[in-house]
C-alpha cells in the first residue's frame, strides 16, 4: 500500500553522512511507489515554540503566529501518514533543528488540526562508537511516539561516522531496503 511519509531531516551540512543516509531511504521508499515528501530542516532557520499557543489563530496558513518557516513544514505534518525522522547526533539527540520542528508539531495539537501520522521511524548517525551513545535519541523517540499514539517502528543507526563521506555504501544500500519495504 503506498504511504505518505514526511521526511524531516536535520543535517546541517550538504553531502554529510546523515544526507546520505535520508537519500537512500527515499530512493527505496519512492521506487517502491510510496509519496515522499523531504523537509530539510538542518538548512531552515527554524524557531523553537514559546509556548504562546496562539498557533492558527493568525489565519489558515499561520500555524505559528512567530515563524514563518514552519508555516511551510505544517501542512506537510497535515498530510502525511508517516514520519521518518534522519538526523545526525548532536549531544546525543537531534540537531536543535530538528528538534524545533518537532517542537512546533504542538501546534496541531493546541488548534486541533488534522493528525494523520499513524507511524515514525528514527535514522540517526554519529561519531561516537559505542551503540549506548544512541540511548537517548532512541528513547526520545519512542516517548514520541507512545505519546502520539504513533506506531514505533524503530531505530537505524550508524555510529563511528564523524567526516562527510565515512558512511559506508553498504549501510546505504540496507537503508534503501528498509525505504522500499517500509
Ligand atoms: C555540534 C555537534 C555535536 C555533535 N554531537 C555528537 C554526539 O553527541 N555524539 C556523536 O556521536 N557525534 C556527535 N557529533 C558528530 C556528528 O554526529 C557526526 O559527525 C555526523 O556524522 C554528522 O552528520 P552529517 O555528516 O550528516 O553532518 C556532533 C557534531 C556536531 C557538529
């Protein structure tokens, strides 16, 4: 069955491994007939939420009243029925962009706004070697995901990556697997 999935990515730095990473997935997810949707986050100055709760109440098209840059990512939350998060550890979680972006996912809540996402699955990488470095990200995702009532399904990472390019083709190539049997 195709899927909508958004893709929220949060590398900051083009040709990155976490880049890589998120054009394999879609690669896969597209040639297996999936719509795709890629938000890059890690290149918007995006704001973090103040809790204004004011979201929408602006007009249609202003999720949030102070950021125009969520205005465009918004409608993509509003659409898609899967969430495919790809970010690179900083200080072992997301990139402060893509947590932004996920912050502002309140939005939809305070305005109770279609909320279709019924799934999220986490692609992360990073320089640390050791798989507890990613302990926090994943668990961060899966109190996401049981708060939403989103299907967790699960985490792929890659660690010991640290310069653009020391991703390794066949991590890659499973990666696209994984986007054309998702
Ligand atoms: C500000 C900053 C914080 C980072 N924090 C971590 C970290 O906590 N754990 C880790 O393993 N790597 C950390 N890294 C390294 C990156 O995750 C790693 O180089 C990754 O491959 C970068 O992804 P990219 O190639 O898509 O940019 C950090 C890098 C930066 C710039």
């Amino acid at each position: 069955m195709s899927k909508k999935i958004l893709v929220l990515t949060g590398g900051t730095r083009h040709g990155g491994n976490s880049e890589q990473m998120a054009d394999a997935f879609v690669r896969g997810a597209q040639a297996a007939g999936h719509q795709v949707v890629r938000y890059d986050a890690g290149f918007k100055a995006i704001k973090g939420c103040i809790f204004c709760e004011t979201c929408y109440k602006l007009g249609e098209k202003k999720a949030c009243s102070h950021d125009d840059v969520f205005n465009e990512l918004a409608p993509y939350y509003e659409w898609a029925d899967a969430l495919v998060v790809v970010t690179p550890l900083y200080w072992y979680t997301y990139t402060a962009q893509v947590k932004a972006a996920l912050d502002k996912y309140y939005s939809l809540m305070v305005a109770k706004r279609p909320q279709p996402i019924k799934e999220a699955y986490l692609i992360a990488c990073g320089a640390g070697k050791d798989d507890y470095k990613y302990d926090a990200i994943i668990n961060t995702h899966d109190l996401i995901a049981r708060d939403r009532g989103w299907e967790n399904r699960g985490c792929y990472h890659v660690n010991g990556v640290f310069h653009k390019g020391d991703i390794q083709q066949k991590y890659l190539d499973e990666l696209e697997e994984i986007g054309r049997t998702f």
